[in-house]
C-alpha cells in the first residue's frame, strides 16, 4: 500500500469533510432550508417593525400636533397667517373635541394619546364641567406614564388651589417635589404652585420653602430669592442671603 503524503492526506481528509457536508445537508435538506427561510423571515421582519414604528411615530406626532393647532385656534373672521381660525367657538370646541378624542383613541398606549385625554381634561375643566374635568384628570393621573401623569397631577393641584381647596392641592404639589418629572422639576413645582398654596394656609411654611429652594442653588434660586425678601418684608424678619452654592 502506497505511502500518502501529508498533503495528500490534508486533501483527503478535506474531501471526507466536504463530503459529510454534502451528505448532511442532504439528509436534513427541508430542515436547513426551513431554517434559513426563517432567518431571512426574522431579518425582514424586523426592518418592517422597525419602518412600521417609525411611521407609527410620525403618524401620532402629526396627528396629536394638528389637535394642538386646533386647541390653540383663534375664533376669527380674518385669516391669520401660521394660525388655525374659526369662525365661532362652537365650531373650534367641536374640531378640537373631535381631534382629541381622535387622538387619544387610536393612539391610547402611546405619549400622544395620553397627552391628548390630558388636553380634553383641560378642556372640560376650563370650558365645560369643572366637576367633570376634575374626575378626568384624576383618570389620566392613574392611566398615563410619568410625565403626563406628573403634568395632569400638576393641573389638578391647580385647579383645587384656584377653588381654594389648599390643603388637597398641597398633597398632590408635595408628591410631585417628591417624585419630579423632566417636565417638572422640583424646584418649578415649589415655586409655581406649593409656594402660592402654602401662602394661602401657612406663610411660615412658605418663607421655609423658598428659603430651602435658594440654598440648594441650581435652577430657581434667583426667583426664591426675591420670593424671600418679598415675603421676610412682609413678616418684619430679615436674612442674610446664602452665598451660592459652588458647582459640582
């Protein structure tokens, strides 16, 4: 028998191994082209989600802005150039009810169609039945994610402070200093809305508010500043302004 070389035995061997590959692919022919199929399937799938999302996204943007540009429509008989116009009330509160419920109903899971239940809440409560408007805020505060949440939240502790309920607006303000949002930072909340509701109930615990406010430094100090002597002016009691925090 004769005597194989190494590289005759490397090409030998390379054969077997195509061979078995050949053989493989063969015998399970159906399985690996089923396989492959699926691959590709998964890959094109995907692209489709994701182009699909992407126009998903765009549609409720569009949609949820031309609701907007409904909302902040003016009534007028002169054409006003960038603005929508109407050319009575009734005929901008039906548009903008139709455009928001629109909204809100084909995109519900989304920032958009939460945003616009927000606005219809809004909406009744400035226009329609403060009552009603109450009860659905407090239905976008339990069913929206945070930040719309925070911003429905935010418009109830309003609304309970302008009707002089002070003590249920404080809780729902310290829950949002508590739990701040982009939207709404901590300061924005003490500032724009727990300091006029203490105001009403407890002057004190205003005057310690704002004065806590310019000691963290950051966004808001220069207004708690003057808040401050504004309101030490008031009391009759003076202090020296903190110096300002150094960066970190």
């Amino acid at each position: 028998m004769a005597k194989l070389t190494r590289k005759q035995l490397k090409k030998d061997r390379f054969v077997e191994e195509v061979g078995e590959a050949v053989g493989f692919f063969t015998t399970h022919r159906n399985s690996i082209i089923a396989a492959a199929v699926a691959v590709v399937l998964l890959v094109v799938g995907g692209i489709g989600f994701y182009r699909y999302r992407v126009d998903q996204n765009e549609q409720a943007r569009l949609a949820f802005q031309a609701a907007m540009d409904n909302y902040y429509g003016e009534v007028s008989l002169n054409n006003m150039p960038g603005r929508i116009t109407f050319a009575t009330s009734i005929e901008k509160e039906m548009k903008t009810e139709e455009s928001l419920k629109t909204v809100a109903e084909q995109y519900s899971g989304r920032f958009e169609g939460q945003n616009a239940r927000l606005h219809l809440a809004l909406y009744e409560l400035r226009d329609g039945d403060p009552d009603e408007g109450q009860k659905m805020l407090e239905a976008v505060i339990d069913g929206s994610g945070a930040e719309v949440s925070g911003m429905a939240r935010k418009a109830l502790a309003d609304h309970l402070q302008l009707v002089g309920k002070n003590e249920e607006a404080i809780k729902h303000y310290q829950y949002l200093v508590d739990h701040p949002t982009e939207m709404l930072p901590k300061a924005r909340v003490e500032l724009f809305g727990l300091y006029d509701a203490l105001m009403a109930t407890d002057e004190q615990k205003a005057l310690e508010l704002v004065k806590g406010v310019e000691e963290r430094g950051g966004a808001g100090r220069e207004m708690a500043s003057r808040l401050r002597m504004t309101l030490e002016a008031r009391l009759g009691t003076s202090t020296p302004t903190p110096p300002i925090p150094p960066q970190s």
